[in-house]
C-alpha cells in the first residue's frame, strides 16, 4: 500500500515543482511584455514629431527624410510599424513612397535576413512585415516558406504576404496553385488574398479563367464579384458551359449580372438546368429581360422544388407588368401546394408596397393590378398572409 | 432635444439675421458694431447700455446671443475712430467696477470692409469669445475672406483620424475629431461642421442609423457626409447613397483623389 | 475502506492527467494560435463581399435592462453582411416594448418564414427600414431551445450564430469566427467562441472599454473557471475534434446541418451540448468529414452570476442538463463507430464530469473514516487532499500562461497576482460548492424537477459605474 503513497508523493512533488516553475515563467513573461509595451508607448511619443512631419510631406515630390538619431532595434520596430499601417491605408504615390522610405531605412534589408532565421516566430514575422512592405524581393524565399509548410491558418497569411509583394503575375498564381494544391475548397478566402494584389487585376483575372485547373477558374470567377471587368465577359459566355458545378453557377450568375441578350433557347436550357443554383439565376434576370417566352417559363418554375427559384420566379412575374402580374395571380387561384404559396405571398408583397407610393405612373400601374386582382380573388376578401410550411428540401441561402 | 433648446437655437439664429436686418434697414448710412464678450457680471446688458448712453448720449442698441453670452451692440451713426473709442473707455469702466473681468471686444463699421452678412456676424461673435489677446480687435476685410470650410472626422482608428486632420489642416480646413457616433453627432450640433468625414465601423452606433441621424439634426445646414470606409459591399453603398450620402470612399484610399472629392463637396 | 482510498487516490491521479494532456494539447496549439491571432489582418475581409453572411439569433426573456446596450453592440459589428435577430420568448417584462420603443419598430405584415422546425406560435415581426439588418421576433414563451429555433425559420442567411442577451461581442468576433470558417468551408459545421467574464469591466458604447478582473468573489471565481475550461480544455478538445460543447453565448453553425439534425432540442436545460452531439453524430452516421472547431480569439463578454442563489441555479440547471445529455446518448459510450466522440469524449465526460463528484466525495469519505479509524494515517488523508489542490492548481498556472502567451488581456501584474490567489482560493469553498451543485442538479433531473430559476439582470451602467469608480 505504500508503494501506492509513494506514487502519489512523486506525482505531489512533480506537481509543485511545475507549480514554481509556471509561476515563474508567468511573472517574467508578464513584466517583460509590460515592459516592452511601455518602450513601444514611449518611442511613439518621442518619433511622434518625425512621424507629423512624414505625414504632412507625403504628398511632396521632394525627398522624405530617415528618422533622425541612432535607433535602437525597438525603436526601429516601432517606426517600421507605423509605416507598415499607413501603407495598408493608402494607396498610389504615398504608399510608393512610403515603399522607397522603408527600403532607404534598411528594414527590407533586415526583414531579408531574418527571413533566413532560425526561429520560426521570426521568421513568421519577417514574412508579415515583407508582405506589409510590398517587397518584391522576398517572394521566392516566402513562396518556399509556403510549400514547405502543411495547410493551415499561417499558410493564409505567408500566402497575404505573397500576394501584396509580388510584382509578376506567375508568382501569383504560383501561390494560388500552392494553396488550392491541399484540396481545400477555399477559393473564397484565396479571392479575397488575390485582390490584395498591387497588379493589375484584369489581366490577372483573364490568365486565371483560361487556366485548365478548375479551381483556379472558380477563384477567378469569385474574384469578379462586385468588380466590373469588361474584358472577361468573351470568357464566362465559353464557361458557362463548363462540367464543373460551381464554376457553371459562379459563371453563369456572373454572366447574367450584366443583363446580356439572351436567344430563347439559352433561357429554356438555363431554366431547366439541374442546378437550382443556376435555375434560380436565371428565374432573377428574367425579370430584367422582358423576353417574350419569359412568363409560362416561369409561372411552370413556380413549382420548382427549391424555395429560391420559386421566389425568384414570382419575384420576375411581378416584374413583367400586367401580364406578369395576371399570370401570378391565376396562379395563385388555380394552383395548388407551393406554386400557390409563392405566387400569394408575392401578390401580398406587391400589393403592399404599390400602396405605399405616390407617384402618378405608379398610381396608375397600381390600380390596373388590383383591378386584375379583385377579379381573381374578389373585391372584400384581404390577400391572406401564408406564412405555412414551405415543401421540404428548403432553401438554405440567402 | 428639449424643447427650451430650439427654441433658444432658433432664437440664437434669428439674433445674426435680426441684426443684419437692422443694420441694413434701420441704420443704413453708418453704424458701428460692437461684440463684448465678458464672463462674470450679471446684468452686464444694463451695465453696458448705462455706461454707453452715458457717454455718447445717442441711442445704443444692445442685443445678447443667450447660448454663447456674447453681447452685440449697435453704435449708429459712429465712425470706426469714434466706436473704438468707445470701446476703449467701455474696456476700461467694465475693468474697474466689475472685479477680475476680462472683456474682449471685437469690432468694425458698416459698411465698410465688409459686408453685415450674418455669417460675418457671428465671426466676428467668436473672434471676441475666443480671440487670444485681450487687446481690442478691429475686424478686416481679410479674416472675413477666409472662412475656412469645417470637417469633422469621425473614425475610431487613431492613424487615420491623426492623418487626415494633418492634412485637412494643412489645406486650410478647420477639423476636429471624434472618437464614435454619439460624440459626434453632439459635435456636430455645437460646432456645426459644412462636412462630415466619417468611417461606417464605429462603437456605439452603426454607420448607416448614423448619417440618418446626422440629417434628422436641427442644425442650420445639414453638413455633407463623405463615407471612407472599409466596407466594399455593393448593398450597403447602395444604401450609403439611398440615406444621401454625398461620397462613398473605400480603403485603402487615395489621400490625393480624397482632397479632389472633398473639394467638390465644398462647391 | 483503504482499498477503496487508494482506487480513489488513483482515480484522482489519473483524471488529472487526462486533463494535462487535454492542456498539453492546447499548449501545443497556442503557438499556432498566437501567432495566427496577431498576423491575421482582417482589414479586406471586414469589407468584402466574399465574406459569407451570417444571421445572429438572439433569444431574449425578461431582458429589458440589456437588451438595448447588447443590440446596439451586436449592430456594430466589424462585418460586411450580417443580420440580427432577436427573438422575445414571451417575456413578462418590457423587453419588447423597451425595443420597440428605441429603435421605432413596426410590426411587418408580410413576413416570409421560410423554416420548417416547429415552434411555439410566432405573434408576429418587427422591424424598420431605417435598421434594414435588425429583426426582432415576437413570439410565445417556448424556452432558448424553442426561440432559437423560430429564428432559424426566419434568418435569410446560410450561417447562424447564436448569441446571449447578454452577450458583448468583441468587434472583431464575428470576423475572425468567419475567417476560420473560411479556411475550411465544406468541412466545418460549427465553430467555438471564447467566453469571459464582464464583471469588473468598463463598459461604454456596447463595448468592453478597458479590461479588468472581477471585484467580487462569485463573479472572479468563474473567471478562473472559465479561462481554465476554455483556454485550457476546449482549445485541446477541438484539436482531437472531439469537442462536445460549444457554448450558447457565442457560436457559429452551419444552418443547414443544424436544420438537418432538427433544430434544438427544447424543453431541458443542456441544449448547447445536445446540438454539439447531434452534429457529431449526424456527421458520423453519414460518414461526412467534418470539424467542430473553436476559435479562441474571437471573444464575447457575459455578466457572470454574483450571488448564491442564482449561481447555484445556474449550476444545477448544467449538471441536469449535463446528466440528460449523457443518458440520451448513452449509446455512443466506447462506441467506435462515433471514433474520438464515442472513444474518448464521451466516456470522459460521463466518468470524469458526471459521475466526477461521486468518486470524490466516496473516496474523501474512505480516507477520512479510515483516518479516524486510525489516527497515524493521517498522512493518506493529508495527500488526497493535496492531490486534489496541487493538480487543480497546476491547470489554473497552466490557464493563465495560454493567457499569457496568446491574448493578454489583463495587463496588470496586480491581476496576475489576483489571478493566482483566487485559483488557490477555489479549493476553500468554491470547488466543493461545484461539486454540490452538480449533485443536486442531478437528483432535480432523477426528481423530474425543471425549473428554469431566474437570472436577474444588472444593468450594463450599473457594472460600468462601479467599474469606473475602481
């Protein structure tokens, strides 16, 4: 039984010399973080001149003098840092000049070096700096770091690095590939890291669209969102017959977004396609079109089996007019289960709304649609609110 | 806002306009204008109507700004020697029968250098309540020329706010800073910026409740509202622009193309 | 008697170093974790339209002291497209009107629903354009459960988050939750918040202005605790993705799996984990590679009980959750099929959580009758006791270094100091008091006693007023 005691006595004493060594350790970390924060706070204050005066001359063409005095390697820091912040914020001929002040000042220099470190916090480091610095010259080296590594949170950030300090488009794709190499599908997160880029996104975009890997295609077509490139458009209308799902979603409501023309086969073939995603695109910029065939299309993908379809379609019908308008309301009298359910809430919505303006065009427009309306469902009875139970395999996105 | 506070707003800004009528109508041939400001006395009204009739016999009008407690008063038929006299023994009565009074006095004729607009008015209200010296100053035609256009920048970054307001100022704008929402929308009803520079990420209220609140403000001019912001969704820039806003800017941004959009906001 | 002293001896022992390695594993990540937390930037994310929206779902009874601060500090979020939500679980107070009333809300009249849980009845939306991201949901009282899931039929969004009433999130949460998300988008299906405690802090504008430990007792103890839980156990736990847990007050979920497994279970306390579980073993039985993940760096802040009652309400109502928890899913014990949830989670939770206070209190009263027995060994007694200090007291040393390395969020040495008292502190009162808690949350579930107690608010100006006095 004492040879039991004596396990615990072993396991007490391990206990309490680990209890000394963590106390230990926490307070000399903890007075020397406070005592670091504290010099960073007062090499703010006593470059807090010097860093006035860059600022006010940041627009000058005339050169933009190095902090005076020798530096101590925290102080350097501290300078590096707040150049880094503002080229973050600006952009054009300030963030260049503040590019050339970091490299006159040595830091790009010394971040070079550390790059090579021993220890991986610093090298770590270097890599955040360098990328912050836009400096061209540490993409291999971080490129290496990249590939080297397994996937995980670090690999985003080394690949941020790359993409704010490269300056040749195959280092970005380089990087791009490395990323996407894992399996991963982030192509979301790798879009918004590629349009930190200080390259021209265009031509960038083109070369990612031709690549054979479809990952690619998908970051580039990602990438386009909220940006207009004109000189794409040529590629979507090629990939929007592509094999891959996403990439054909992606294009296609890319594609759509620009309210192109479309022939009447292409609007059959998209409303039939067997990707809701897709379906419910198209279903949207119909309401745009005002092509002829548009309202039996849609009034039949009212009983389409995802919600967003079905929405879009009745949110298009309301946006044809009359006949759109008429078309939603038989509809809703003669239909049954979710066609009827989509086309009364849109009716709702519609109605609601239109009482709501003052203008005379739309006064007018919304008189004929409750005349059209009174006469399917009749002058007393209100349009009941349906707020039942969608069918299943409802929508999950917005 | 209660209600005792617009009335008094609406008071303070009929004042300007009250005595630019005045000036215009009543005494148009000559008259001089003087603004006192000196905090301490009460009655100072009555001090200084007493002492000026007094002295120069003639009908002086005297008129008080309650909210900032500045006296305007009108001196008709007085050329600019003769008003800055009488300012002088007006100085120098207040400094020996009110204990530690400190007047300031800013003054000028109309017409003269310049023009009795209201906005010159209240110029020369607060050159006398916060003018540096104690000397008596004489209004010109130059400082009435410069008004320079106010910007409030309301971002909660340091940077940013440090560097703009360096080079706001540097092109000739009066700034000043707030830190969130509703210290700014309070800036904005005292100071009353012409525009107002903010971020749409702030603490305590969210940018687009913001702007609408910045319009609903009974201030004389709704300032212009120029959004720089990290946000780059199309929706809340459609929104941005839905609420009036007068300029959308994203970061990071053009601290040149910033000036140019700025300037357009002031024309 | 002594046989069984020493099987509890050892019991001891070997629970503790379950927990070490638990901790071992969150000290082998924090460096992954600091370093990913400092070189992050959020600054193009917080913008951008590729960031995926999010639906905050935050149910609400008898909050009318907080809700409005917690509102606003939830509309000011760092974050491109979210909405919020708030769903009024039939308070008798004025939490409805009092929101009503602040942000001039008008009852919608034609609102899509487009969920399919069922839930309490729905009395109707409120909303007004002028906040075109704020919701708020009026329905009858159905439980958190209950109104969580009615803000799941209506959110727009494919993610959600669910939140607390009294909740602050940090600005930056959200982003940084996404920014995980992001990294691996098909595979995670929930993600972890950090949870500390309010007490003590300066409030303003809906947001923590400046950090400082609690004042009183009840509230720094489970600052303690909670650090210890969160930094130390789950950081270890989602590394081995057998994290059973994500807490109510701050998480982010994939709407579609959650619908999928058939929203929260409502009507008992525990919910948080019965999600968590469900998830896990939807994801298994379907054989989808999955991760519950916990982001440490993302950081809500909660007011914290400070007196008895409501704290050991609090407590019991966990163990009674906890308990049903573990019997409903009582199947998955040492079952492989459910891999680290079935092989290690689960039988962790039930013989080293739940039945945690049984093994000691036996085992204390072993020794201490066998003490009596025989006054010379008092030695064994003397080294249970310290077993038990010295290795709770080494997780908390270890709790406050992960602190120390990653977060930093209380800057003062003095903290530090307060910190290591109160962790020894714990072992005179507080840690039997958990113990007695958890027992009596169990005998209320074997008793079918349900009683939710009621939490009663400070107000968020109150904390601050104090706070700011200090």
């Amino acid at each position: 039984m004492f040879s039991h005691l004596f396990v615990a006595y072993v396991f007490i004493y391990v206990c309490l010399g680990l209890i000394g060594l963590g106390i230990m350790l926490l307070v000399q970390m903890k007075i020397s973080h406070n005592r670091e924060q504290q010099r960073r706070e007062y090499y703010e204050q006593k470059h807090h001149d010097y860093f006035v005066y860059v600022q006010a001359h940041l627009g000058d063409d005339a050169e933009l003098k190095l902090p005076p005095g020798k530096l101590k390697p925290l102080e350097r820091s501290v300078i590096q840092d707040k150049f880094i912040e503002w080229i973050e914020q600006f952009k054009g001929d300030y963030r260049n000049r503040l590019i050339r002040l970091c490299r006159e000042a040595g830091f790009v220099e010394a971040d070079l070096k550390a790059l090579g470190s021993f220890r991986y916090g610093r090298r770590l480091a270097a890599a955040y700096r360098l990328g912050g610095m836009r400096a061209e010259e540490a993409v291999p080296g971080l490129l290496k770091m990249l590939k080297k590594g397994k996937y995980n949170s670090i690999s985003i950030i080394i690949a941020r690095s790359i993409a704010k300090a490269a300056n040749r488009p195959e280092d970005l794709l380089d990087m791009l590939r490395s990323l996407l190499s894992h399996g991963k599908p982030i192509h979301h997160l790798a879009a918004d890291i590629l349009l930190e880029t200080g390259l021209d996104a265009g031509s960038i975009l083109l070369k990612l669209l031709d690549d054979p890997d479809p990952a690619l295609v998908k970051v580039g077509l990602v990438a386009m969102w909220g940006q207009a490139v004109p000189e794409v458009m040529p590629v979507l209308g090629r990939l929007v017959g592509a094999k891959e799902k996403d990439v054909r979603a992606e294009a296609v409501k890319l594609y759509l977004s620009t309210n192109p023309a479309l022939k009447d086969e292409t609007i059959v073939q998209l409303m039939t396609d067997r990707d809701w995603e897709v379906r419910a695109e198209a279903a949207k910029a119909l309401g745009q079109l005002h092509a002829a065939g548009s309202i039996p299309l849609l009034v039949k993908a009212l009983q389409d089996a995802s919600w967003k379809v079905r929405h879009n379609s009745a949110e298009s019908l309301a946006a044809l007019g009359e006949a759109g308008f008429e078309a939603l309301c038989q509809a809703a009298v003669t239909g049954t289960g979710i066609q009827r359910e989509a086309a009364l809430h849109r009716i709702g919505l519609v109605m609601e709304a239109e009482q709501k303006h003052g203008a005379i065009e739309q006064m007018v427009a919304y008189n004929k649609k409750r005349l059209i309306h009174d006469r399917y469902f009749g002058v007393k009875q209100p349009v009941k609110r349906m707020t039942g139970v969608a069918a299943v395999g409802g929508d999950y996105t917005a | 806002m209660p209600e005792s506070l617009t009335l008094e707003r609406k008071q303070q800004e009929g004042l300007y306009h009250n005595l630019e009528e005045r000036l215009n109508k009543t005494f148009p041939e000559l008259c001089g204008v003087m603004f006192l400001y000196c905090p301490g006395p009460p009655q100072l009204e009555s001090l200084v109507s007493e002492f000026l009739r007094q002295e120069t016999g003639s009908d002086i009008e005297v008129l008080k700004d309650a909210s900032t407690s500045t006296l305007a008063v009108l001196l008709p038929g007085s050329t600019l020697n003769q008003a800055h006299y009488q300012a002088l023994l007006l100085k120098r009565h207040l400094e020996e029968t009110v204990p530690e009074a400190d007047p300031r006095i800013t003054l000028t004729v109309f017409p003269g250098q310049v023009d009795p607009t209201p906005g010159v008015l209240k110029q020369m209200a607060e050159s006398a309540r916060l003018g540096p010296s104690a000397d008596i100053h004489i209004f010109t035609k130059e400082e009435a020329a410069s008004e320079p256009g106010r910007i409030l920048i309301v971002d909660n970054d340091d940077t940013i706010r440090e560097f703009l307001t360096i080079r706001l100022n540097m092109q000739g704008y009066e700034t000043l800073e707030a830190l969130d929402g509703t210290s700014a929308l309070e800036l904005i009803e005292k100071w009353e910026p012409d525009l107002v520079l903010t971020e749409l990420n702030l603490y305590g209220i969210d940018g687009l409740p913001f702007i609408n609140q910045i319009q609903k403000l009974p201030v004389e001019n709704t300032p212009k509202i120029v959004v720089l912001t990290e946000q780059r969704v199309e929706r809340t820039i459609s929104q941005c622009f839905q609420h009036g806003v007068d300029d959308y800017i994203t970061k990071p941004f053009s601290p040149v193309e910033l000036d140019a959009r700025i300037h357009r906001c002031f024309q | 008697m002594l046989v069984y002293g020493t099987v509890a001896i050892y019991y001891v022992m070997f629970v503790n170093i379950l927990y070490f390695a638990i901790m071992g594993l969150s000290f082998r990540s924090i460096g992954t974790i600091a370093r990913r937390a400092k070189y992050s930037s959020y600054q193009t994310l917080s913008g951008s339209e590729l960031v995926p929206s999010v639906s905050l779902l935050v149910p609400a009874y008898n909050e009318e002291l907080t809700i409005i601060e917690n509102v606003y500090c939830l509309m000011t979020l760092n974050y491109p497209t979210y909405e919020v939500i708030v769903i009024n679980d039939g308070s008798s107070d004025d939490t409805l009107s009092v929101l009503i009333k602040e942000f001039k809300l008008e009852k919608m009249h034609n609102p899509e629903i487009r969920g399919t849980i069922e839930t309490q009845n729905v009395r109707g939306i409120y909303h007004n354009p002028d906040y075109p991201h704020l919701f708020i949901i009026d329905k009858e009282n159905g439980g958190k459960a209950d109104s969580l899931n009615a803000g799941i039929n209506f959110s727009h969004y494919p993610l959600i988050s669910s939140i607390d009433a009294d909740s602050l999130l940090e600005k930056d949460a959200l982003i940084r939750m996404a920014r995980m998300y992001m990294e691996n988008p098909e595979e995670t299906v929930a993600i972890g918040g950090d949870v500390r405690i309010a007490n003590g802090c300066l409030i303003e504008n809906g947001a923590v202005k400046r950090v400082s430990l609690p004042r009183k007792i009840w509230p720094m103890f489970q600052s303690i605790e909670y650090l210890k839980a969160f930094l130390g156990g789950r950081i270890g736990w989602s590394r081995m993705n057998g994290l059973i847990i994500v807490s109510g007050a701050f998480g982010l979920f994939r709407k579609d799996y959650v619908i999928a497994v058939g929203g929260y279970r409502g009507g008992y306390p525990g919910e948080d984990m019965n999600i968590i579980i469900k998830l896990h073993r939807y994801m298994l039985s379907h054989k989808i590679p999955y991760k519950v993940a916990f982001c440490p760096e993302a950081v809500c802040w909660t007011q914290a009980p400070d007196t008895y009652k409501i704290i050991s309400n609090q407590r019991m109502r966990w163990g009674r959750g906890n308990l049903k928890n573990m019997i409903e899913n009582r199947g998955m014990f040492l079952n492989p099929k459910y891999k680290v949830m079935g092989l290690i989670t689960v039988p962790y939770n039930v013989l080293f959580e739940t039945l945690n206070p049984y093994f000691r209190i036996t085992g204390l009263l072993a020794l201490a009758g066998y003490t009596f027995l025989d006054m010379t060994h008092w030695r064994i007694l003397l080294t249970f006791m310290l077993l038990n200090f010295l290795s709770g007291y080494l997780l908390s040393v270890g709790a406050v270094i992960l602190e120390e390395i990653a977060f930093r969020r209380y800057k003062k040495l003095s903290d530090l100091w307060k910190m290591l008292l109160f962790s020894a502190l714990k072992f005179v009162g507080y840690h039997q008091l958990g113990v007695l808690w958890r027992v009596q949350g169990h005998i209320q579930y074997l008793r079918k006693n349900n009683s939710w107690g009621t939490m009663t608010r400070q107000s968020w100006k109150e904390e601050s007023e104090t706070a700011s006095t200090a």
